[in-house]
C-alpha cells in the first residue's frame, strides 16, 4: 500500500502510523521534517487512507494503513526506531498526555524519561493500567535507575497496593529506605518528607485496621512539612468500592469503635494529604446510621458529608454518598440527590472514564434491587467485568454487586456456587460488612431454590453476627427473597426492625420517584429508553450515548427508533430529536 510511494513519503507515514491521531505540529516533532504541512497536504490529496477530520487540525490514518504502516516501521533500524520513540515520549510529556509517553518511552528503552512520567502523573492515570505493564518495566528497569527517582517509587508503592501487589510494594519500599541511607547530604527536610510520606503508603496495608493506620497516619504528619505527591485529590479514596463501611467494617461487634478511630484519624490523614478523602468519616457514620435502619440520621450525617466534600474536588467520595442517597430513596425518604442518567450526564462532562465505571456499578446494585434488569449497566447486566480494570481493595465490593445482578436474574445456583470463593475473597481483606451480604445473598438463592433448610440455617448464623452492631438494612434489601424465612424467625426487636423496614422497601418505590421526573407520556418507556432519552435532551450524538451506556451505536439508533414509535413523534432525524428534547424540557 504504501510502496509505491517515494522512500521519504513511506517513512513519514511509517513513523506517524504509530499515533492515532496527529496535528501539522506533531507531525514536525516527530518525523523531524519542517514541510510536514507539504507533505500531509499532497498525501491527503492523492491517498484517501490518510484525511484530515472534519472541522478539526487533526489527521487520521485509516486502519488498514496504520497495520500496513506499522510493520514497516518495524523493519526499520533500531537506531531510528528508537529516535522516533523518543521524540513521541517527548511530544506526549509536554502536551500532558502522559500514558501515551510512557508507552513510548517504554518502546525506546529510556527508564529515566519513564520514570519522570511516572512522577508527574502521581499514579493517577497509571492506576488504571495493567499491573502487568508496570512489573515488566520495574524488571527491565536498572535499580541505579529506579534510586534517581525516589519520587516515583512512592508513586509505584501505591500503585502496587492498589493492584495488590504487595511484595513489590515492599520491595520498593526498601529500595525507597536504601537510597535515603545512601544518600545522607540531602536536605534534611527532603528526607524526612520522603520517610513520612513512606509512612503514608504503608498505612495502606492496614488501611481497615484504623488503629493501626492511625499511628503511621500521625508518624508521616510529624516527618512531613508538605503534601504527599503521590496521593493528589483527583485520585479515589475508596479504591473504586462505593462504600466506605464496607472497607472499614472489620470485626463483628466493633463498628462503634471502628467509627470512633476514623474520626481520630482523619484529621492526621487530611493534613498531609492536602485534604484527600475529605468527608469519608461523616460518610461511614451516615453509611452506619443507614444500615442500622435510622434513616433520619443517615440523611444529617449524609447531607454533612456533602456539606465537607461540595467544592473539595473529592468526587468518589460524592459518589459514594450518591450511591447512599440512591438507597435512601428506595425506603421512601427522600428523592435520590441525582437520577440516574442525570449523575451519568454530569459525570460525562468531566471525562473521567472511571468514575462512569463507578456509577455503573452503583446503578447496577440500585436496579438490581428494584428488580429492574432492563435498567442495570450493560457491564453487569451482561457480567462483562473481567475487562474492567477495578482496583484490587475495591473489586470484592464490585462482585457484591454482581452478585445481587445474579440474584436479580434468578441465576440462584451461580449465587451459591460463587459463595465460597467471594467469601475468601473478603477474609483477605477483612471485610466483615461484604461477607454479610455475600452470606445473605447465599441464603436468599438457597431460599429461592426451595432449599429451606441450607437457607434457614445460614440466614440465622447471620442474623446473629449483625445483631452484635445492630445492621439490618442487609437483610430489609432482599427482603423480597427471604421474606418468609424472616418471618419464621423467632421475633425480637432486631427481626421486627428488619421486617418493617423490608416491607417499606416493597411499599415505596424508588421507580415512582424516577417516573415522576417524565410526562406522563413516557410511562409506556422502558428505563433504558428513559435514560436514553435523557442523553438526548443533553444533545449527545449517538456515538456518545453508545460510550457512555456501553452499547453499539446501532443499539442506541434501534433504542431511538422505538422511543420516537412510542410516542408517536414523527419528521426527520433532527426534527425528532428536537421534539424529544422540547418535551424532556417540559419536564
């Protein structure tokens, strides 16, 4: 495809095959060659494999060019290779596009430009790579290399804590203490920055232990004179898990003090971490009050949290209290703070695929409990998680709600069958609240699978245990599948909270609440079609409406279709779309 054109034509599109996209300007520092411009303008005229997008400065290579392209490139020497490499790492660093640098510099061998990266970037975009990528380059990496930038081994520790893996973050926490001893004539104060913020990425090996952390929380404040690098506000607090009790409830019977303990150690937390996480502590209270059924309390403490976390940059800990509200709505409290589509809407403005993934998976846990499959997110829906990159802390958390997916489906052998390995999968993290749940959502499929007896006894050694802290909202959540069991359960106040609170599940439906939010017109749609419509009334382009729900754009185009059917709405494309969007308007 590319032979017959001349020798210095072929590698100009040899070398830019490697980038997606690419301007005149990048073309330059590439390739080297200043009649880039020239060069894309008579290669756009006489190949259609290479165009200019539409309204834009930027240029494409179709596909069937690029493969062709790239095995091209492959042939050329490595010398050249790697001078190309390099001058793309350069280009991506100084235009911020820091994944696509380390990629590059990983294709050229140049550790210490990698490593650079790795330190701007504070592990914020790295956390959502394959760990995988990131231990092949600490093996190829030479340790003199790795001793030049202690920086960014505090970034990789935390990194290798959020994929668990544990002995390399230990390994590079001694690398991290071995350059310092050999490095005695830097400043004090850089030292003992270096030290605390150590400290810092330690405590997340005990990071459900408050006490513990608590005492390296209060070390590191004492050694530190500045802001941790390697923990920035635009990172998650919660390691992807919507709930901050899930992560902190450890032990059965010890949920007040685990409560007291955050409220000791976040004020420490928050001072060396320039208030990361803010508003966790009035979070985990209002999660508790909630799941000890005192609704009233869980919406002050949840209205203080958002009153800590609004304007605080600490968008995962909004979401977790959204994720909260949500769950508030469906015993008729209140309406959720944002509807579904609505919280997609603002999420999709801010471009941050995971926190899309995060909202999916509060919304699929939500829908899952109004029964509404149709609603959940096409990932869990169609348990398409293995592709997701989830965060190792959060990812029992994650196939919960999978399994109450499963629950909602009816596949009650895949519940049972799941349970043991999701069981040990919550010991590893001594998560007391996610075994709970995983042992109700058991004994409701045995339930449902008219195994009464399996059922009966798992469901009273689990009444026991969350008796010692009084949590029933567990139960009052799939009181639908285990209603007559609770019932033949011997009476006392607990079993009489969780009944009433089940039966309040079943009487106020958060599907009312969301209805309401459309003309009446709308009942005859599905919740899928109410969500899509909500995009469109945002004038999102079928494209994006298919990247945010996670459909094909022929999906959405047949979703369309027969929404404009059912509410008889009629003209052409843009005409119907307007229509929709002035009767959402009148909403």
């Amino acid at each position: 495809m590319i032979d017959p054109l001349p020798p210095m034509q072929q590698e100009f599109l040899t070398v830019l095959s490697l980038a997606d996209e690419f301007t005149i300007e990048m073309a330059k520092a590439v390739t080297g060659r200043e009649d880039a411009a020239e060069l894309l303008a008579d290669l756009t005229t006489r190949n259609a494999f290479v165009k200019r997008l539409p309204d834009s400065d930027r240029y494409r290579c179709h596909h069937v060019m690029k493969h062709c392209a790239m095995r091209a490139f492959h042939k050329l020497s490595a010398e050249k290779q790697t001078v190309y490499y390099d001058r793309y790492g350069q280009w991506y660093e100084q235009h911020g596009h820091l994944l696509h640098a380390m990629t590059a510099y990983r294709a050229c061998g140049d550790y210490d430009a990698l490593l650079r990266v790795v330190e701007k970037d504070t592990g914020i975009r790295l956390a959502i790579t394959r760990p995988k990528i990131a231990l092949a380059d600490l093996d190829a990496c030479p340790k003199s290399t790795l001793k030049e930038h202690p920086i960014a081994l505090l970034v990789l520790m935390r990194c290798m804590f959020n994929w668990h893996q544990i002995p390399k973050m230990l390994e590079l926490k001694n690398l991290l203490l071995e350059t310092v001893d050999e490095h005695p004539a830097w400043p004090e104060e850089e030292r003992s920055n270096l030290l605390g913020e150590c400290d810092l990425i330690t405590s997340f090996l005990f990071y459900n232990d408050i006490a513990a952390m608590s005492v390296l929380h209060r070390s590191a404040s004492e050694k530190m004179t500045r802001p941790a690098i390697s923990i920035q506000k635009a990172n998650g607090w919660t390691f992807n898990s919507p709930s901050v009790l899930m992560m902190y409830h450890s032990k059965p019977g010890a949920l007040d003090a685990e409560l007291a303990e955050l409220d000791r150690c976040m004020p420490h937390y928050c001072k060396i971490t320039n208030d990361h996480g803010i508003g966790a502590d009035r979070l985990m209270q209002a999660e508790a009050a909630f799941t000890r059924g005192q609704l009233d309390d869980a919406m002050i403490a949840l209205e203080r949290t958002y009153a800590q976390t609004d304007g605080s940059g600490q968008e995962n800990i909004a979401l977790c209290g959204d994720f909260l509200s949500l769950r508030l709505s469906l015993f008729g409290q209140s309406a959720p703070r944002y509807t579904p589509p609505g919280r997609y809407e603002l999420l999709q403005q801010q471009h941050n695929a995971p926190w899309v993934r995060f909202w999916d998976a509060c919304c699929a846990y939500y829908y899952a409990l109004l029964g509404q499959e149709e609603a959940i997110p096409e990932p869990f829906r169609l348990h398409r998680l293995e592709g997701i990159n989830f965060l190792a802390p959060g990812r029992p958390m994650i196939l919960l709600i999978e399994n109450q997916v499963y629950l909602t489906q009816k596949a009650w052998p895949k519940v049972i069958g799941r349970s043991e390995k999701l069981l040990e999968g919550a010991a590893a993290f001594r998560y007391s609240l996610v075994a709970l749940y995983l042992r109700i959502q058991t004994a409701a499929a045995y339930a449902m699978m008219a195994k009464q007896t399996e059922a009966a006894a798992l469901l009273q050694e689990t009444l026991q245990e969350a008796k010692m802290d009084g949590l029933v909202l567990p139960f009052a959540e799939n009181y639908r599948y285990l209603k007559p069991l609770l019932q033949d359960m011997p009476q006392d106040a607990f079993t009489s909270r969780i009944l009433a609170l089940g039966e309040a599940l079943e009487t106020h439906s958060a599907g009312l609440l969301y209805a309401r939010a459309y003309p009446a017109g709308f009942d005859a749609l599905t919740e899928r079609e109410r969500e899509i419509c909500t995009l469109v009334a945002a004038r999102l382009s079928n494209r994006e409406i298919a990247a945010k729900l996670f459909l094909s754009e022929g999906s959405v185009k047949q979703y369309c279709n027969r929404i404009y059917s059912k509410l008889n709405i009629e003209g052409d494309t843009r005409s119907k779309r307007r229509r929709l969007a002035a009767w959402m308007a009148n909403c």
